[in-house]
C-alpha cells in the first residue's frame, strides 16, 4: 500500500514542505488505525 508519494522537483533546499509532512502523518495514523480494526484481532 502506497500512503504518499511525490515528486521532488526543487534543485535547491533538502527540506519536505511542512504540509506534506503533515499530510504523511495524518495518512500513517489512518492506516494504522485501519490495521489495528481490521487485522489485530484475529
């Protein structure tokens, strides 16, 4: 399963946008909670 992916286009500065970090994140707890519901209880 892919939570995010994009294409890194600036030449300068190394540093992800805060607001795609944030949006990773929001993403990863979704798909670990959705993990948790669904495949932790068996």
């Amino acid at each position: 399963m892919v939570l995010h992916c994009f294409q890194k286009k600036s030449k300068k500065g190394i540093e992800t946008p805060k607001q795609d970090i944030e949006l990773i994140e929001r993403r990863l707890r979704a798909a670990e909670r959705d993990y948790a519901a669904h495949y932790k209880k068996r």
